[in-house]
C-alpha cells in the first residue's frame, strides 16, 4: 500500500477485512443497481420480443454481457463495485494492498460463481479465516477490506477482533541485516 492510498482518518494503518455479511450486501446492492440497468437494456433493444425464443435467448447473453461488464468494468480500473463502495469496502491485492491486476479480477470473477455454489461451506470458510477471504479471494490472491471511508474500526475493536490485523500482511517486511 502507498503512501497515497493510505488514509488520513486511519493513522494506525489498521486494517479491517470484510466478513460474509457486508459482502452479501455489497452484492445486494450491485444486484439492484445491474437489475435496473438490464430493465431499462432489455425494454430499449428487446422490447416486445423477450417472449418469443429469440429475444428470449438475446436476453439471457445480454444479461451475462452486462454482468460481466459491470463486474470487472468496475473491479479493473476502481478496485470495487457501487456495491462495495456503498459497504464501505474495496478489492485488494492480497500480497501488496494494492488494486487487484486484471487477471486478479478475470480470475475471481470466473472462480466466484462456483464459490457461491457451495454456499454453506463457503460461509462457514469465511467465518474461520483470519483475513476472511474466500475461495475466490484465495485463487486470485485478493482481498475485501474496509476502506474507512465510512468508518473505521475503533483502538478497543482492533485490540479485541481477530479480524483487524495490524499491520495489514502487505505491510510486513522482513528486515535485513
């Protein structure tokens, strides 16, 4: 992480990873904000058509054309979704704290769907990572942090959560002598 991505309302360089819950509303809110912009795709180039089994099959690849879009649209250049802006969150490079490269992100998006597959255990994998990364944060060698943009952890939250590492992976190096 550089100097310039750190940020001035987190001076200890804390660093809180994202549990399940804040991811599942990320993607909750990424749901909504894809859903409207396919409504609005599919009523202006489909239309009528979505019925018949033509439009029916053209909505489905504009669908998987405006996930995708979205998804590494935003995850590319911005290292996070409207989603994880709104949780106050955002995608790293898990070895530099850095945004994620493109083949990080094209990875994670391939791998994501069938991590989501095996929800339960996923969860429950989560849940007992000390850096709460997933299985597609684990191929992809990615991770969901908090930005503290909206908030960040307090001195007692970092002393008590297993989950607040200090400092962040990225920020420990080996000092030679």
């Amino acid at each position: 992480m550089t100097h310039d991505d750190a940020n001035p309302s987190n001076p200890t360089g804390a660093v809180e990873f994202i549990g399940p819950w804040y991811r599942v509303g990320a993607l909750l809110w990424s749901g909504v904000i894809v859903a409207v912009l396919l409504g609005a795709l599919l009523a202006v180039v489909v239309g009528d058509q979505l019925e018949t089994e033509h439009g029916g099959r053209f909505g489905a690849v504009l669908a998987a054309v405006v996930v995708t879009g979205y998804t590494l649209g935003c995850w590319i250049p911005f290292g996070r979704t409207p989603g994880l802006w709104l949780c106050s969150a955002r995608l790293v490079d898990f070895r530099s704290g850095a945004r994620p490269r493109p083949w990080q992100c094209l990875v994670r998006f391939a791998i994501a769907p069938l991590s989501v597959a095996a929800l339960l255990v996923g969860v429950l994998w989560v849940l007992r990572q000390p850096y709460r990364r997933t299985w597609h944060d684990l191929i992809a060698r990615t991770a969901v942090i908090g930005d503290g943009s909206l908030r960040s952890p307090s001195v007692e939250e970092r002393e008590e959560s297993k989950y607040c590492i200090q400092p962040p992976p990225w920020e420990q190096r080996r000092v030679r002598g």
